[in-house]
C-alpha cells in the first residue's frame, strides 16, 4: 500500500498543500512546530477517521478557517483509491471513498493502513495500561472491522454504566432504579466484552511472534520478547461460542455490581486490561534500561507492521515523526533501512543528521517551514 499524492486545505497550519510522493521514502524536514507533524496527522487520518495525537476534530482545522479539507490518492496493487475528508466548526465530518459518501467512522477505518512512531512510542512499554491498550486497539480494528463495532459498543455501555454510578453515588438515583438499569448494561457490555477478549488474545499472540523476531533483529542479542496478556473481565474464556463467553462476564459484572454501587465506578470489563511485556522473564515496565524499553516499543510497532500484512497482504505505510532522536545512530539506522525495503516510509524530523549519509533510491524530501511545504 502507498500514498500516491495528497491536497491539504486549511488543515492545522497548512494552508493550501499539494504533494505527490515517492513510493518509497520521503522526508519532512524542518524547525519544530512549522508543520511537519501536522503533514502526518492528515496523511493518516483517514487510517484512524480521527487524528492520531488524539486532537478534536474542530481543533486541526487552521485558525481563521471555518473548515478544512483533505483528498488523498492511495494505491492498493493496481487499484487506486480516492479518500476525501471534510471536517467544519459545527462538528460534522464528510467522508468519500471514490466520489461515494461514507457515514461511519467503522466505514473508513482500514481502507489506508498505516503505523506510526512518534514520541509516544518509547513510552508504550514504561507508560501506563492505555497506552498499550490503544496500540492493540488501533492495531485489531485496522485488520478487523467487526473488532471496531464491538468496542465502540462496549464503551457506550461502559459511558453509560459509569454515568449510573457516579448518580447513585452521588445520590441524583434511587438504588433501585439503578440496579435495574445496570442489569441493562450489563448485558451489553457481556455481550460486546467476549468478541474483543477473544480478538485481543488472538492479535496479542500474532504479535508476541513478530515482536519477538523484531527486537532481536534491531538488537543483534538473543534476548526473548514475550507478551503476556492480562485480560481484565474477570472470567475465564470457557471456550464455545461468544454467547457462552458473555454469559460468565455476565455472571461476573452481576457479581461485583454491590462493590461497583458502593465505589461509584466499573470495576471489571475490557477497560481494564493490560498487556505485560517481558524480556528474558524480567518484566521491563518495572525492570528494563531505557535502551531495552525503546527497542521494545519500536518492535511491537513492527509487529503491528507485520500482522497488517500477514492479515490482509498488503504493506502498511510508516510514519516516523521525531522518533530518531530517540535512537542511537546504528539502531536508527537500521531500523530506516529494515523499513524501506518493505514499506513507503514518512520521515518527519528536525535534525537533517537523522538522514544524513543515507540515500535510497528514488526518495523525495521537503522542507516545511511556517506551514509552507517545498521539495528540494
């Protein structure tokens, strides 16, 4: 997959950009806070139908502006694909693909596969469980549509049932009235938590694979990776059908609602798991140098790189936004040349020394500077 040519219109700081791309590696150089990540953000917008820094819609359209607009051209094999994405002050959002219009986010997710590293990345091992809870996330409903129905379902419930408690706590609900709505919720939650336990476990075990092989690649040792997945539903999986899974996390919700009404929050549900990520039996989150931390966020990143192909054949694009900095020269080199065997690869960075000495063929660079993107 690759990114053929892009028009930006009022998006962020970018007032009006056109570029066309190189299939394999481009490069976006330039001060911090010209423009360079906000060239990504709206590359990759459509992979996620939302920013991947996690801003508002109302807040990438540029100051002064009353909306903003973005048009991609994306190549699959021989198929070419047109995504446009309009976005305005009131809210709404327009999406096409091909000239037809799309109302669901879940109808735009996936059509551009993409990973991206950013600052944030190092700090997926060290940082804290919704970290790591978004990198799966985002990484299952790239390759699984269904997988995204499911959690936006669940968390509407999970919204809904921490509104009901946080009522009763502060005493705007009758208990009763309560308990019965919670029953409701509940059941929705039960129902939408086994699916996303049983993809998570499933992409978790893809990954512990693939993570495994990329650390040892980009650390030259015979360290082992693992992941171990800590699933927080508060039920075995009993085998059999999703209906039978649901029925225990139910049986379990129900069980622990008097402790929920008294604490005033939810307890148990797919909110709350974890991944532990472990190198030679040592977890690293509490015991990992910085160097064994970075190399291993970086390669569950190339892990999520590989399930995207290994799931649907196709190569994702790479976006590196000031992730270089991070890295020693050797590793970051390394990991600059793996990538662009396989993949189009975007390289947003302050330093030209990021790049310096590396020259693949048929690379494209531009300097951004006041959210003015010129090619060099």
């Amino acid at each position: 997959m690759r990114l053929l040519e892009a028009s930006l219109l009022d998006f962020r700081n970018l007032a009006e950009v056109q570029l066309s791309f190189s299939p394999g590696v481009n490069v976006l150089l330039g001060d911090n806070g010209h423009g360079k990540t906000n060239v990504l953000e709206a590359l990759n917008y459509p992979a996620l139908a939302r920013s991947f820094r996690g801003a508002r819609d109302e807040e990438l359209i540029r100051f002064g502006s009353e909306a903003c607009h973005l048009r991609l051209a994306i190549a699959e094999g021989e198929k070419i694909l047109d995504i446009e994405v309009g976005l305005d002050r009131g809210g709404r959002r327009r999406m096409r693909v091909d000239g037809d219009e799309v109302h669901r986010r879940v109808e735009l997710v996936g059509r551009l596969a993409t990973v991206v590293f950013d600052p944030q990345t190092v700090e997926l091992v060290r940082g804290g469980p919704e970290m790591r809870r978004r990198w799966f996330d985002q990484g299952i409903s790239s390759v699984d549509s269904e997988y995204l129905i499911h959690l936006q379902a669940a968390n509407r419930a999970l919204k809904q049932k921490a509104s009901l408690l946080r009522d009763v706590r502060r005493g705007f609900s009758s208990l009763g009235t309560v308990s019965r709505d919670l029953e409701t919720w509940n059941a929705e939650l039960a129902a939408h938590a086994a699916p996303l336990v049983r993809k998570r476990a499933d992409w978790l075990s893809r990954a512990a694979q693939a993570g495994r092989d990329s650390y040892m690649d980009l650390s030259d040792e015979k360290q082992e990776l693992q992941l171990v997945y800590k699933q927080g539903v508060g039920s075995e999986d009993p085998g059999g059908t999703d209906a039978d899974f649901s029925r225990e996390i139910l049986a379990v919700l129900d069980y622990i609602t008097s402790d929920e009404i008294r604490r005033g929050r939810c307890l148990s549900g797919p909110q709350t798991d974890d991944v532990d990520i472990i190198l030679d039996g040592v977890s690293l989150r509490t015991y990992g140098s910085r160097g064994e931390t970075r190399t291993a966020a970086i390669s569950l990143k190339l892990a999520q790189a590989e399930i995207v192909y290994g799931m649907r054949g196709v190569r994702p694009v790479l976006f590196f936004d000031d992730i270089f900095s991070e890295l020693d020269k050797d590793r970051s080199r390394k990991l600059q040349e793996r990538t662009a065997k396989d993949h189009q690869v975007f390289i947003a960075t302050a330093r030209a020394e990021d790049v310096a000495g590396w020259e693949p063929a048929g690379a494209s660079t531009w300097t951004v500077h006041e959210g003015v993107v010129t090619i060099r």
